[in-house]
C-alpha cells in the first residue's frame, strides 16, 4: 500500500489481493460521504463536516503504511494532513506472485537470513540467532495489526529454522 500527494488529490495505491483493500474501500464508500466509482478508481470528495474524520484516516493510514515500509517521515504526514480536502483516489494495483517466495532465498542459505557467516562459531551464531529471535516474536510485537503480526510469525519461523539448520550442521562438523 502506498500513499502519494498529488497537486490535485491524493492517491492510495493498494493491492486487489491486500488485507487493507477492503478496509480501505468500505471506508472511503461507507464512512464518508461522496464517492464514486470510475473506470476501476474509487473517488472520494471532502465535505466540510468530514474534515477530522479525513484526517484521521490519514493518520491511521499513514502509519500503516510506515509500519509495513518501516519508515516514518514526519514532514510527509504533516503534509497529507494539510492536504485532507483534496479529493482521495483509491486504484488498485495487481500484484503479480513472485515465481520463488522470499523465504525460499532464505532456506538455502540460512546463514544469510541470520546474517552469519559460515566460518563463526555456533556460539556467535546462538547470539545473533536469539537477537533476530527476540525482535521478530510475535509477542513482542506492540502493533495490533494482523498483517504485520502474520508477517513477524513467519520470519520468527524462518529463523528458527535456519538456526535449526546450521545447528544441526554444525553439530555434524563437531562429530566427524
């Protein structure tokens, strides 16, 4: 999901198959008032009476989007919010599958994914394990968003594995 201020509105650009699809349509056509539908874009005008109610949709907005991208830019909020009267378009994107998930990088080389090297101990391994460990476990994670909690699980999995791997290997260098 992406937002952009154009000089005459502003465009939310958001996957067909996104978790934040729906959420977003049903509220630019529920919520507020005066949407409509062209070709495949939603278009939304201000109203004077929905100016708060515009601008915090923004905001929530915003920090998904910062929370996915994991950047934050103050002076961009600052100016999505002063731009809330500008009309707000709504285009969906498809996104193609990638022919290999991201993981599968990850699985045949595991010492990547825990930012190792293959000449370290098992013991500075352990270390940089259990710290990408700690920073991914779901319970650690403050947002209450599903898609962001969906993604910390899966790499919390991913690392796991990985050390799993070159745990096992390791131990099999030691024995022979």
């Amino acid at each position: 999901m992406r937002l952009h201020i154009m000089p005459h509105c502003i465009i939310i650009r958001v996957a067909e198959n996104s978790p934040f699809s729906l959420h977003v349509k049903t509220f630019l056509s529920e919520n507020l008032s005066r949407s409509f539908w062209v070709n495949e874009t939603l278009i939304n005008i201000c109203t004077p009476f929905e100016t708060q109610k515009r601008q915090a949709f923004l905001t929530k907005l915003y920090y998904t989007c910062a929370n996915i991208s994991r950047t934050h830019d103050a002076s961009f909020l600052k100016k999505l919010l002063l731009a809330c009267h500008k009309p707000i378009k709504l285009m969906h994107t498809k996104r193609t599958p990638s022919p290999t998930p991201k993981h599968d990088a990850h699985s045949k080389n595991p010492y990547r994914l825990l930012k190792a090297h293959p000449d370290e101990s098992l013991h500075t391994i352990r270390k940089k394990y259990l710290q990408l460990a700690k920073e991914f476990h779901p319970d650690t994670l403050v947002d209450e968003n599903p898609f962001m909690r969906q993604r910390h699980t899966e790499m919390f999995q991913h690392i796991q594995e990985a050390y799993a791997t070159i745990k096992a290997e390791k131990i099999k260098e030691n024995v022979a």
